[in-house]
C-alpha cells in the first residue's frame, strides 16, 4: 500500500479514518527495524567488549540479556504502536484513552521522541566522518601512511569546522530524502537495497580478514569463553548494550510498529530482529579484528578504533585501499539505515499533530536536526572549551556533543525504556495484549512475567549503573 500523507490534526481522533502507508511484508518491517538496531556501536563497540569482557562467555550472558530486556520491551513498543496506529506520542495518547489510564503516560512516548532526535543532531556529524573517509581511503591517502600522518587526518577533519558542516549536511540530507518519500517509497524501498548491501559488504570484508593470517586468532578473542573476565561489571556491560543496541527508548520501534499490518507476528518479528542484529555485529568483529591484528595493533573501541586504527591497518595491506573504501561504504550504510530511523517518529507526529504534508514535516524536522547538529560540530574545535553544565560534577568537562550523548545514552534512553516497561507490564489492558500479540498461554505468561517483574529491575540496575 502506498504512503498517504493525509493525517491531520483531527485525523488522529479516535474512531476517525487516516490513511496510512503499511510495511508491504513481515521482511519489510524486518529489514527496517535491523537497519535501525543496526548502527555505528555494532561495529565500533560491541567487538570490543565482547572481546574484553570474556569472549564466548560475555557473548552467552549477553543473549541471556537480550531475552530478558532486549526483546521484551522491543515486543512491548512495537505493540504500542500498532495498536495505536499512529505516531508514538499519539498512540500512546489513544492507548491511554482506550484503557482510562493516566494521559501524562503520553509522554514515554515524547521523551522517545525527544531522544532519537537529540541523538541523529551528533550522529549525523559521526555519519559526516563516514562519508568522509570514503573518499579519503578511496583516493588512497591512508597506504603506507604511519600512526602519526592517519592520525592528523582525523584531527584535521575535527578541527574544520566547515568541512565538518558539509559532511553533516550531506547526510541529513541522504537521510531526508528517504523519510520525505514515505513508508513504501522511501523507508521500505530504502532499507530493502541498503540492509541487502549492508550484509553483502560484510560477507566480503570478512572474506578479506580471512586472507590477513589472523582470522583464527580474532575467532578466539571473539568467542572463546573466559569466565575469569566475566566480572560483574561485565555482565553490567552486556545488559547496558542488549538494551541500547536494538533502538530501544527511543520511539523508532513504536513509529515502525505504527506501519505493522495485523497479520504479522510481533514476537516471531522481534527475535528475529534481535539475531540479525548479533549476526552483524559479531561478523563487524570477524571483519575487524583479523586485520588489527595482522598489524600487530591494540583492539580499541569507539571512533578510534574506526577512524585512525583500521585506516592505518587498511594503508599497509594488499588491496587495502579497495577493501578500506569498502568499509566506509559499510560505515555510511549503517549509519544511514539509522538516521532514518531516529527522524521517523518526529516526522510522523508533525505530519498527524500539524497537519503537514509528509515533505514538509521532514523539511522542518530534519532543519531543526541539522541547526542542532552544528553546536556539536563547533564542540569538537571552536567551542571545545564550552561545558554547559560544567558546574555539575556529572557532566564536568563534557562539551556539547559529548553532554547530548551522555543525557540520550544514560538518561533518556533507559528511562523511556523503564517506563514503557511499567506501562505495559503493569497498566494497559492483559487482554488487549494477549489478543495483539496472539501468542499460545505459555508463551504470552513468559513475555508478560518477564516484562512485569524481570525486565524493569534490569533496567532500572543499568540506568544506577550508567549513572553512577
């Protein structure tokens, strides 16, 4: 079905007729919901600590996380939206209506909201780097060049606040142009060639790994279980990343839900989801560390890792500059597939709360996302001095762009995820449930105890953790 950017302010009243786009399948809404949960952490981040925190035995507790917290809340926001059929805020809304709850539960859905966009204004600026590097590791700028010169290149793009502008504004921009053309045309069309390519490109980097001599040994850091590094902060670490990585807290899961036909399987859905979300990032691992080691370097986490350790790797090896490209084109898809994502919801409230029209929503959205997005760029050199909230002891020394991912990261993230729990869990309608989920009774009472009482507590011991 095509996408009708026909809801209006009073489109969303209950019992009224909006037309609305709808993923055309059940792989449709897969593709899309793992190009969302697949983003720049399951490459820079998850390898790392897998590796870090006891290989096999770290990845076996993980899963364990990823049943207890990851799937259920995802189960319980895709539900949230298609039953509400409408942007998380107003699905809510109705939800809360329907059941006679507390309308203030309307606002999980606006700190959903809120989050993804404060997290796409310095995403964007990281999916500008990206896109950057493709060119940079394409003209072969990175072969035979030490850790000193593959470093300055990366200070040099942070310190250039314009070129930094440009590389932000391209990818806002690729990012707007799928969500203005809709569900059908733009974000199912969209994830339905990048996913694909997404998987293609990290078939052939890991292929390349195992050429570099030292795939075995990156298998055994990988996978190889050492309980003596399983330590509790470890299992803190996996329950924290089961959480983060699957888009959870931030409302993309409940705009995606909002598009679901009936007839597909939330449950069956979401696991899959959540494997096709390992995969990646256990291949990401298979595909990287292979290479740092060939070269003899330290596995890191985080953009160093993406930016100055791997393009070093990349700059000595046979074919590097083809195989490093191929990464950054990795890269971008994935973070792309993101960005779509986290505009969504707030391009979907604008279109039924505003009554625009689906271009303009995404116009005014994505406008208000780029403008932000310029305080983080500014952070990284001419205002890398400035501390908001400096006088906290929390946030002493973080600069902008590190405060936004921190305050979206640790606060808003697992609160919305909390809150969503207790809702579901404790407040709306069991049998609303039970008929929108239509699981047998033993597979509905798992789901449902897990979520009331397993789920809230994990949760919240993140959030102390994260914050503490």
């Amino acid at each position: 079905m095509s996408y009708s950017s026909s809801a209006t302010a009073t489109g969303v009243q209950e019992g009224t007729v909006s037309k609305r786009g709808f993923w055309s399948s059940r792989l449709a809404f897969i593709l899309a919901a793992t190009g969302s949960a697949v983003g720049l952490g399951n490459i820079w981040k998850f390898p790392y600590i897998t590796g870090e925190h006891g290989g096999g035995a770290f990845v076996m507790v993980y899963l364990i996380c990823i049943a207890a917290v990851g799937i259920p809340i995802m189960m319980a926001e895709v539900l949230i939206g298609r039953r509400g059929g409408r942007s998380p805020v107003n699905s809510l809304r109705l939800i809360t209506e329907r059941d006679k709850l507390n309308p203030l539960w309307k606002l999980v859905g606006a700190v959903g909201v809120l989050a993804g966009f404060l997290i796409l204004s310095f995403y964007s600026v990281i999916g500008g780097w990206a896109l950057s590097y493709v060119g940079t590791s394409a003209s072969g700028q990175f072969s035979g060049q030490t850790a000193e010169a593959v470093g300055g290149i990366f200070s040099g793009l942070l310190s250039d606040p314009m070129t930094l502008l440009s590389w932000h504004t391209l990818f806002m921009a690729l990012v707007m142009v799928v969500v203005a053309r809709g569900v059908s045309s733009g974000l199912e069309r969209a994830t339905s060639i990048l996913m694909p390519g997404l998987f293609v490109l990290l078939l052939i980097m890991v292929g390349y790994a195992m050429t570099s001599g030292h795939f075995s040994q990156a298998v055994s850091f990988l996978f190889q279980p050492d309980f003596s590094k399983l330590s509790t902060s470890g299992v803190l670490v996996a329950l924290g990343h089961a959480f983060f990585t699957l888009s959870l807290g931030m409302a993309v899961m409940m705009a995606y839900g909002s598009y679901l036909p009936k007839n597909v399987s939330i449950a069956k859905a979401s696991i899959t989801v959540s494997v096709m979300d390992t995969g990646v990032a256990l291949l990401a691992g298979l595909a990287i560390f292979p290479i740092v080691f060939a070269n003899g370097m330290e596995p890191g986490a985080g953009p160093g890792l993406i930016f100055q350790t791997l393009p070093l790797a990349f700059g000595q090896m046979p074919m590097g500059t083809l195989f490093g490209t191929l990464f950054f084109v990795l890269l971008v898809f994935a973070a792309w597939t993101s960005g779509i994502s986290l505009l969504e919801p707030l391009v979907e409230w604008l279109e039924e709360q505003k009554g625009m029209n689906r271009t303009i929503s995404t116009l005014i959205a994505g406008f208000v996302c780029w403008a932000l997005g310029i305080a983080s760029i500014l952070s990284l050199n001419l205002w890398s001095d400035v501390t908001p909230l400096g006088m906290f002891a929390m946030f002493e020394g973080k600069t902008i762009f590190d405060l936004l991912d921190y305050l979206t990261a640790n606060i808003l993230l697992p609160l919305g995820g909390l809150l969503v729990a207790v809702l579901v869990g404790w407040f709306m309608s069991k049998q609303a449930l039970e008929n929108e989920l239509s699981l047998s009774a033993g597979g509905f009472s798992l789901w449902y105890n897990t979520l009331k009482f397993v789920t809230p507590i994990a949760v919240l011991v993140v959030f102390i953790y994260n914050l503490s």
